[in-house]
C-alpha cells in the first residue's frame, strides 16, 4: 500500500518505522527532517511538505499533536487538497471530531476524499513495541481498507471499531480524561497512606485485591514506584491538551464536569512547577511533596520533598 506518513514524534516514529517493516511504500514528512533519519534507512521516501507526502498516496496518516496542527498540515499545508479522490486519510492524532469536519468541509468532501480518527491507547513503548490500541471511528468499508497498516502499528485484538466518524476521537479522549482522574486519585490516596506511615508496597497490594483494584493501579503506577518514572515520552504541555479537549466537549454535549475540572487545574499546577515538557504522570510529584517524600517501594531509597509544592 502507497502510505504518506506526516508526525514523526514519540509515536508517529515508531508507527512509521513498523509500517515500512510491513513492506508498505511510505513515504514521511515532519517539521524536523532530522526525525526520518531511521526511516529513510529502513527504504522509507522523503517529502518536503506535507502535500508532497500526501500526493500519490492511497492512505495518509497523521500523528499529530493538537487539532491546530491538524488543520495546518491538512489545509494551509496543502496535505488536503493534494489527496485523490477515493484516497483515504486517517488521523491518528488525539483531535476532536470539529477540525476534522472543517477540514472536510473545505476540501476533502468536494474531492471525494474518504476519512477515518483512529487515535491511540499505548505510550510511547506501546508505539515501539507495536502493540497500540486504536479506535476507530467512519464507516465499516474504510476500517477493512486501513486494517492492513493499522495492524502493522497495534494490536490486532485491540483495534476497535467504535462507530461513525467523531466516535474514535470521543473513546480517546474519554479514555484519557478517566486516565487522568485516576492518576490524581490514586496520588491523594498514596500521599495519606505514606502520611499515616503506610508501607506503600503493601498499600498497593492491599488495593490490588480489593475492589479499588485498576489497569492503572498495577500497570501505569507501579513504574512511579519502583523507578520514578513520570512518562516523559508524553509531556504535561499535551496532557493539559488532551484535558482541555475533553472538558470542552463535554460543555458542549451539555454534560457537567466539576471532578474534570479540578483534574485539569491539578495538571496545569503541574505543568506549572515542573514545565511544559515534563512527564504527563508529574502530577504525583505535587502529592509526593505533600507526603514529604518520594512514592518508592520500601527497599528503594526515598527522598524528602519541600511541601510547599502542595496541590
């Protein structure tokens, strides 16, 4: 399959990479023509904008980071109107079903472009090791027809197709909003237990057997425990994004979102404190100052934390 692939970034360059793996003939584009040195080496073309990536293509793939960007590489850079018709476009980005209607209204609907969002569910080492979640939203025939590559970028137990166009953008941002709450919730819950003089391994367990149990409680957080790993593949500047997108689109569904909220201002605090380009699990440093001292399991070393960082 004739692939352009546009946002070589933590994700999009481990999706191209096992694209070309795959034998598709891609061509990438990215804003830093550093980024496609690996690709380029694998057999990869290169183009220099992102029409050019776009032109001759059957299936564009966008792996970018907010809906602003989106709409700049599809119309101001020419990606769009570079399309043919019957091409497909699939963007993997984390957007909202509104920049992708303005882009279809400005140019792929008259040019007969078909389209997909197929965000996705893994961290940069889910991107590495292939082995994503995605969700897809457009109709039935253009899934089968983008399977092929999005097999070639996760799971194939784990692509889903979750409805008409918009819905893959929606299950994303859900997914990261309920994520997010997780993570503060489980950070108040560890910063009184270490408070109270809980050992935090065996808190851990204890909620592990319990019904508080989660995917996040024993996947995601253990690697704060053990290896103080705040993620720093995905950084705070677009977990406030991804926030500020779901908060906005629950205002407009008409649904309140007091808890979201507060989320969102704790991550902001974060991203305040720590920057922009800080891990997007940060947020539990604001908890671990509160409790004086680093969430490690018992036989690591902790460090005290000054508490005037306190949420």
């Amino acid at each position: 399959m004739r692939i352009g692939f546009i946002g070589l970034g933590n994700m999009g360059r481990h999706m191209a990479r096992h694209l070309i793996q795959a034998g598709h003939q891609v061509t990438v584009h990215d804003i830093r023509p550093e980024s496609a040195a690996e690709h380029l080496a694998l057999g990869a073309g290169w183009a220099d904008t992102p029409a050019a990536c776009a032109d001759g293509a059957e299936l564009l793939i966008t792996s970018l980071p907010t809906p602003r960007v989106v709409e700049d590489v599809l119309l101001r850079g020419g990606a769009a109107a570079a399309l043919a018709p019957g091409a497909l476009w699939v963007d993997m980005s984390t957007s909202t079903p509104a920049a992708a209607e303005r882009i279809a209204a400005e140019v792929l609907d008259a040019r007969q472009v078909r389209r997909l969002d197929a965000p996705v569910c893994g961290m940069s080492h889910g991107a590495d090791s292939g082995t994503l979640q995605i969700f897809v939203g457009g109709a039935e025939d253009d899934f089968r027809a983008a399977l092929p590559a999005l097999e070639a970028m996760g799971d194939p137990r784990r692509i889903l197709h979750v409805g008409p166009l918009g819905a893959g953008y929606t299950v994303k941002l859900l997914l990261n909003l309920l994520w997010f709450s997780k993570l503060v919730a489980t950070s108040e819950v560890f910063a009184m237990g270490a408070k109270a003089g809980v050992d935090l391994g065996l808190l851990r367990d204890s909620l592990l057997k319990s019904s508080a149990a989660s995917y996040f409680l024993e996947h995601d957080f253990i690697r704060i425990l053990t290896d103080g790993d705040y993620d720093d593949s995905f950084a705070m500047v677009l977990a406030c994004k991804d926030l500020g997108l779901a908060i906005d689109l629950g205002r407009d569904l008409g649904v309140p979102t007091e808890l979201s909220a507060v989320v969102e201002q704790i991550f902001r605090r974060s991203r305040t404190e720590h920057g922009d380009l800080a891990g997007e699990m940060s947020p539990v440093r604001l908890y671990e100052a509160l409790a004086g001292q680093e969430f490690r399991l018992a036989l690591q070393a902790t460090a005290p934390l000054d508490a005037t960082a306190a949420v």
